[in-house]
C-alpha cells in the first residue's frame, strides 16, 4: 500500500469549523521545530503540501489534508483518510490570552473529534524525555478511548550517534524512528497508520 495523492482541504480555528467528520483522522501533534511539517511532505511524498513557518508557534489552525491510498486488494483498490496538522505545544512568544483559546481550541479537538483514529506524536530524538513530551502523552492516555491509539514518533534521529539511537529504542520498544533527511522510517510509520486504520482491507 502507498499513498498516491495527498491535497490540502481546509483550515479550521476549532472543531465548530472543522470539515464534516466522514473520514478516519490521523493527526500530527508535536512542539516546535520537531518537524511536523517536514514529516508530512516527506510521508506523503508532497514537497510543500504543509507549510512551515520560520516563527515557532505561528501556526495556530487545524490544517486538513485528504490522504488517498492505493492497494493490492482488485476489489478496493482505493482507501481514504485524512492527515490533520494541528498547531504545535508549548511556546513562550503568543499572548497568554491566545494561547488560552489556542490551547483550548487543540485540546477540544483531541478530545471531541469523533473520527479521531490516530494520535501521531512526533518527539524530538535528541530530547526524548522533556516534561512537556511527557505532559502531552499523559495527557493522550487520559482521554484516549477504546478505538484509538498514540504512536511515539522520533524525529531527527540521524542527528544521534549509533549508539544512542540505539539506547533510545532500547527505551522506547513501541517507538518509530524517523529521519526526514534520509527518510528513515516513514515506510514503518505508514504501516503503523494502515494496520490501524484498514486491516485486512489492505491484502
């Protein structure tokens, strides 16, 4: 299965705005410069299909993309979902009275989205263990429900020596490792989202 077309749809402020709930979401969530955006063109094969900004936190909307899949099923030779870019975490440089409603416009969407299937929470590899990664993904846990799972995603691993990068995945077994550079590990990480997603709907 690979993804053959991927367009950006629409941009929302909150859930009230966002686009009829007809698809499987999955959606990237991460603090600045993990490399969200980077992540997204390179999994989707779209150079530019999300835009990065040079000001951390700048990015306040929900950004959609609708996601088509070719298979290897004759029967169903298509599968549909939807990549959700949401506004990055943790930034000092926006009014508190901004981040307030930012912060509350994410967190109803996490919590409130019904066609919310994956939650794709792309960390730093180089700091694993800061306490607002930790926050997020106990936050995750608390409001996750029965039909949806978190995957840990670890960006900028080529920026680690062998040997750490192999402590890391001694530390986090369930983790994915990722390189946008050297597009490592974004095969590993759509298998993640497909198995999920589709099941044997893909063979």
């Amino acid at each position: 299965m690979k993804i053959v077309d991927a367009s950006f749809l629409t941009s929302a402020q909150s859930i009230s705005d966002s686009p009829s709930p007809d698809k499987a979401e999955v959606a990237f969530l991460g603090r600045s410069n993990v490399g969200k955006s980077s992540l997204l063109n390179t999994l989707t094969n779209r150079k530019g299909l999300a835009k990065s900004s040079s000001t951390p936190g700048k990015t306040q909307l929900i950004n959609y993309f609708d996601i088509k899949f070719k298979t290897q099923n004759e029967e169903l030779p298509y599968l549909y979902t939807r990549f959700v870019d949401l506004p990055g975490f943790g930034y000092a440089k926006v009014s508190k009275g901004l981040k307030k409603d930012w912060n509350r416009n994410l967190t109803g969407y996490l919590e409130e989205r019904p066609c919310l299937q994956i939650f794709v929470h792309l960390i730093d590899a180089r700091h694993p263990n800061l306490d607002i990664d930790t926050n997020v993904d106990e936050f995750l846990n608390t409001i996750k429900r029965g039909d949806q799972i978190i995957i840990n995603a670890f960006t900028k691993t080529d920026k680690l020596k062998q040997s750490d990068l192999a402590k890391l995945k001694r530390a986090y077994p369930d983790g994915i490792f990722i390189s946008n550079l050297k597009k490592r590990g974004m095969l590993d990480l759509q298998n993640a989202i497909t198995e999920h997603l589709f099941g044997n709907q893909i063979f």
